[in-house]
DNA sequence: CTCACATATTCGGATCTGTGAATATGTGAC
DNA sequence: GTCACATATTCACAGATCCGAATATGTGAG
C-alpha cells in the first residue's frame, strides 16, 4: 500500500471518514449491518427523531457505504461494504486497549 | 463483538475518529507510521506550518494514538498503535471500491 | 545569564456540522 | 382525487474545528 497523497487524504475525509465520524451515523451503520431497514424502523430502534435519520442516511449514502431502494412506500436501505464494520470494530479494540494503558500508567 | 453502545460511540468520537478524522492528521500518522519524529521534522517533511503540526498532535495524544517523548531540546513523536494504520488502509479499499461501483453504474 | 533553537499556546475569524421544528415531497390505499 | 403513511428538505441557531499569525514557554549551548 504506497502512501495516500493529501488529496487522496482530502476524499477520503469527505466521504468514508465523514460518514463514520458521527456516533449516530456508526449506530445506523451498526443497525443496517444487522438487517436492512427502512427509516422509520431506523427511527424507532435507536430513538432518533425521522428527519434527523434522514439527513444521515443522506450523508451515508454520499459515502457509498449505503444503497437506499424503494418498496412500495418505504425505502430500504442497506449497507454495501461490510468492511466498515470490521474497520469500526478495530477502532473500538485500539480505543480500548488504550483506555487499558492508560488506567495501568495510573497505578 | 457486541454492539456498541451511545455512550461507547460519543467516547470512540472524542478520540479516534476525532484523530483520524482530519486529512492532515492521517498524514502524520503515516509519516510516524514511517519513523518517529520531532515536530520541526514533521512539520518540513509534509510541509505544514510549524504550530499546525503541534495542535494536530496534541489531538493525536489525546486520543492515546501517538506518545510523546522529549530528548533534548526536541520532542520525539510516535505511534503507539500501529493497527490505525490499517483501519486507515481499509477506509482506502473501501473508498477506492466505491468510486469504481459508481464509475460502473456510469457505463 | 544570554542566546538560539524547538515546541506549545493564544487569538480572531472563517467554515463546517448537527439539531429540532416545521414543512414539503412522494407513494399507495380507497 | 383524497387521505394517510413514509421520507426528504428547509430554516435558524448553537457548537465545534481549523487555520494563520503572533506570542509564549521550554531547553541546551556557550
């Protein structure tokens, strides 16, 4: 993997980063990994208000991460990449594992 | 992995994410990535202003991702928690990916 | 102690982002 | 067409973040 150049850094930040950069937003992804859903049933699991579930998805979708398909008249979203899982799960493992260091620097 | 829950992912916001979430900030933890370094030497190999740098790794400390060691009259920086680099990796496959899905829907 | 190098901090301003409330748009049932 | 459900968008505002410039602090050499 060669180094990113800072515009590649650039879009990188305004996509995936972006997207993965709002606890919410990792909730709804988190959510869709465990089954596609449309936005009310978004809202009503993680007891966000509908717009506001909107907008995120709106940015989720912007990244690639998300594909929205209507039915009928809801529409389901689903995640696309189930990658983004595995990378936030590794963000909680190193964020832990540092929580960890620190309480022992404490001791 | 058990789902996270909000107040794991406000946490996981306030550090990680908040540390990689700035394309300057992936930069320096590539440059650390590649050797550990002082300020001023970060600062002339990615050619951002000298006070810049400080205040990106003072956000990169923060979030337990980088150490800071003094020797002399210069400080070394370096990376704790080599895996950030490969979450950052990834984020690249999946953006790189995403771009190519989109440019097929194109055709 | 003084000077020069190395790093950190403060300040003001511009920009971005998220939110709630209200509203608009879209869709199917009847 | 009309109504109800589902989703998206607009608006004004609050808060966070980034930056350049200037300045302050810290450290070692002499």
């Amino acid at each position: 993997m060669t180094l990113p150049t800072i515009e590649e850094l650039n879009l990188l930040h305004a996509t995936i980063c972006q997207a993965v950069g709002d606890p919410r937003r990792m909730q709804i992804l988190y959510a869709l990994h465990a089954q596609s859903r449309n936005v009310t049933a978004i809202s009503e699991c993680l007891d966000i208000p509908q717009p506001t579930v909107s907008r995120h998805l709106a940015v989720l979708k912007n990244s690639g991460l998300v594909t929205a398909e209507r039915d009928g008249r809801s529409v389901i979203y689903r995640l696309v990449d189930e990658r983004i899982i595995g990378v936030a799960d590794t963000m909680r493992d190193i964020l832990r594992d540092s929580l960890e260091r620190q309480s022992d620097i404490l001791e």
